[in-house]
C-alpha cells in the first residue's frame, strides 16, 4: 500500500509518494496521469514563486505573508489535486493531506 503525501517543498511540487521503501520516485498510477502532474506543476510554480535569492545577508528568503495571501489559491489546487487522485485511486494508496489544514499566526 503506498500513502500519497500532500506537501509543498521547493521545486518539487506537493505530491510525494511512500511505499514500503520509503519515498518513492516512480509510481506509474500518479507519474502518467497529465491532469495530476500539470495541477502538480501549477501548485509547485505557485509555491516556488514565494522564495526570492540573495535577498541582503540572506542566501534565501521565504515570502510568508505572499504565501498567506495566495494560500486560498494554494488551497483550491490542492483540492483539485484531491479530487483527481479520488478519480484515480484503484485502491493501492490513501492520502494524507498536510496543506490546506494550514493555521497561520
């Protein structure tokens, strides 16, 4: 059984697959479905679009308050990303959803 985690981490998207291994980086259900991977592609471009380089004395700089204000766009592909991977499960994985449950200071 493989979990699908829904995660935002830099340049890779949210979607990340376990199996028993761990991550896994080839799950053919997920990796040949073009919907899954363009709303993958559309939330990582929107989560990658809140760090900004060499910013002062700091190598990297994460744009939280951006990140707030798009959040409701954030979270809208998420459940998009939700919906398809319900259209697609044969039943061999869950999801864990670790993003639109987000509380914010």
């Amino acid at each position: 059984m493989y979990t699908v985690k829904l995660m935002n981490e830099y340049i890779h998207g949210p979607l990340w697959v376990y199996g028993n291994e761990g991550c896994e980086t080839d799950y053919p259900l997920i990796d040949s479905d073009n919907i899954l991977q363009n709303l993958n592609e559309e939330a990582a471009t929107l989560y990658d679009s809140f760090y900004d380089f060499d910013v002062g004395d700091e190598p990297c700089v994460f744009d939280d308050e951006g990140y707030k204000a798009a959040f409701p766009k954030m979270k809208e592909l998420i459940e998009k990303i939700k919906q398809r991977l319900n259209e697609i499960n044969d039943g061999s994985f869950t999801v864990e959803d670790y993003i639109t449950n987000q509380k914010f200071d």
